[in-house]
C-alpha cells in the first residue's frame, strides 16, 4: 500500500492491512526492503495517515523514532536480533509467547488453558470462514493466524466473524502488547504492540462493501 493508494481505500481496509502487517513482523522478523519502505517518504507519509486517521499519532511517532535508529540494512539485523531474543530466547524459554494458549484461562486450570484447545478452535474459524493461511507451518493459534483472519474479516465486512474474532483477540492480545512494551519500550516490537494496541481498542461500525482492497509489504490471508 502507498500513500497514493491509501486515498481509494476505506479506514476498515487500511486497518485491516495494517493490522496484517503487524502480524507478519510478528511471526518474523521484516525484512530489509520492508524497512527500507518503511523508512522511505512513503512509507513515512503512510504511517502518518494512520495516525491521524485512527488517532494513534503517539504510538505512530513512537515507531518512527525505532525507524530512525539505524540505516534499513543495520536496522533489519537489529530488529531481527530483538526477535530472537524476545519470541525465541536465547536460552531457556523466551520473555514472550506468540500463541493463545500461553495467556487463556481455562475455568478448571486458572491461568492455563491446555495447548490444543484454543489451535483446534482457531482451526474450526479458519474453515467457518474458508480462510486459507498463506504461509502455514505454526499452530493456528500464533498471533499472526488469528490477526490475519481478523483482517480477512475486516476486508469482507463479516459482521458475525467480526464480532467474533475481535471478542477473541482482545481477550488475550492485551497481554502480549503489554509484555512487547516492557520488553522492548524503545525499540520496534514496543512501537509495534502500541500501534497494534490502538487498532484493536473498539470494533468497528460495519458499512456495505466498499471500494477493492489494496494489498502488499505483507500479505497473510487469502
């Protein structure tokens, strides 16, 4: 998506990519040509448009102070690196998990909802809502699945799927924003989770099928 090409889309389509991209820099880390467009006065002018439209300028200014950290190449490998140490550890099990059943509370475990319950129903809504996930390989429930079907949703104007999975994110999704921030208070991820934060706050009034999406930088949901 650039600049240009925000103007013929709706406040829902550009929340809907913007929250697909965020789940795709969670699932890994972006890329040097992502960063680099990022960086650039597009990339620049489009994470402003976003501030202003969804009224989140604190937390847009707060990712592009991480933006301007470094040049794209060495910004990319230190991003990357902040990756590793917060989703995957460098020893031992990592200061954040990605996936539902980390943070669910099940009423006969308080505080741990059995891996496999919530992957399983996260399975069922993907086949509901025949939404295929481009690049598959982690559990259905990581964060970047469950973003990505939220945002296909959003595209759709589904109301009933809408509803559903907005109830389901804002259920768990707060406490890895809050652990992103703690962890990473200045850097990308802590930006990240603040934007992420601000466009799941409300769900959205829902409106007939407006103009064709636009899709790119980073594309999940099919």
């Amino acid at each position: 998506m650039s600049p240009a090409g925000t103007a013929a889309c709706t406040p829902r389509q550009i929340r809907a990519s913007t929250i697909d991209w965020i789940g795709g820099w969670l699932a890994m880390p972006p890329t040097e040509a992502v960063v680099a467009q990022l960086q650039s006065p597009e990339g620049q002018a489009l994470l402003d448009a976003i501030g202003g439209e969804f009224d989140c300028l604190d937390a847009v200014a707060q990712l592009r102070t991480a933006l301007s950290a470094a040049p794209a190449p060495q910004l990319a490998l230190d991003i990357a690196v902040t990756w590793t140490r917060l989703f995957e550890g460098v020893m031992g099990t990592p200061p954040i998990s990605l996936y539902e059943s980390a943070y669910a509370v099940d009423d006969e475990h308080p505080g741990l909802r059995p891996f496999g319950c919530a992957v399983d129903e996260v399975n069922e809504l993907l086949m509901r809502f025949d939404v295929s996930i481009a690049s598959p390989g982690e559990p259905a429930d990581h964060v970047a699945v469950e973003l990505a079907l939220y945002a296909s949703l959003l595209r759709r104007d589904d109301a009933d799927g809408i509803a559903l999975m907005h109830a389901r994110l804002v259920a768990w999704v707060p406490g890895l924003i809050a652990l992103c921030r703690s962890n990473d208070p200045s850097g990308f991820y802590g930006a990240t989770a603040s934007l992420l934060g601000v466009l799941l706050e409300f769900q959205p009034c829902l409106a007939p099928q407006e103009s064709q999406e636009t899709q790119e930088w980073s594309h999940h949901a099919e």
